[in-house]
C-alpha cells in the first residue's frame, strides 16, 4: 500500500496576509486560489513537492459549525492554540533569518531539542504554530 500525505489544512482569518507569508515569506507556490461568498481557500505547497499541499481556508466557511463554536476557534486561533504544522528545511538558520526580516512572530528561536531534533518555530499570521526542523 502506498499513502502520501496529500493536503493539509490550516486556518486563516486574512487572506492576503496568509497569502503573504507562505508565497512570499516561505516561497511556496501558489496552487490554487478559490473563493466563494467572499471566503477564500488558497491551496500552496512546495515547489519541489508538487504532490504535497497546505489549504489555507476560512474556518468560518464550514457549514456545519455553530456561531459558538465559530467564536471558541476565533478565540483559539488567536492564541494561538488551534493549529499547528511542522516542516522541515536543511537551512533552519537562514529560514529562521528570513522570516525574522519579515517580521514573523518568532515562538522558538533555533535550539536543539532533548529528543533529538534541531528546530524553531513561529506563528503564521492567523496564529497557527509553525514548528520549523532542520534536515539532517
């Protein structure tokens, strides 16, 4: 059997600023970028990995959520506690300056981990972390 991760999904709440980081800031591609009743989920991913992919989408845009339940991941993603992602670069050091010039917020500066990885991590701007580990 042959499973690959496709697509993984991870909240906004402004799409021009997920837009910019991702594209601008990490360099991913722009995949697609669909919109309906003024909500927008953009799909990028990795050049190098064109299988792979992150759906940035409105968490609104569930139908099946409630007006509470909108407010409870409303209040989560702004602390910050609601998504989370981690990625991989051989770089860390030079991703990690890069997204300090633009002004990421940074949770974690680079550090090497008990457990055996050397990582860093940040928010995106929705709030979602983004842990960041160095390929070795």
């Amino acid at each position: 059997m042959d499973v690959t991760i496709h697509a993984a999904f991870l909240p906004h709440d402004d799409p021009d600023a997920a837009l910019a980081f991702y594209r601008d800031v990490l360099g991913f591609e722009v995949r697609g970028d669909a919109g309906y009743r003024g909500m927008r989920w953009i799909t990028v991913g990795p050049v190098n990995q064109p299988g792979t992919s992150i759906v940035l989408y409105p968490p609104g845009g569930n139908p099946g959520v409630t007006d509470d339940e909108r407010r409870t991941i409303a209040e989560m993603m702004a602390k910050g506690t609601y998504a989370m992602i981690t990625l991989s670069a051989e770089d860390l050091d030079g991703l990690f300056e890069r997204l300090v010039a633009h002004g990421a917020e940074v949770v974690q500066e680079p550090i090497e981990q008990p457990y055996g990885v050397r990582d860093c991590a940040f928010r995106d701007p929705a709030g979602n972390l983004i842990r960041i580990n160095e390929l070795r």
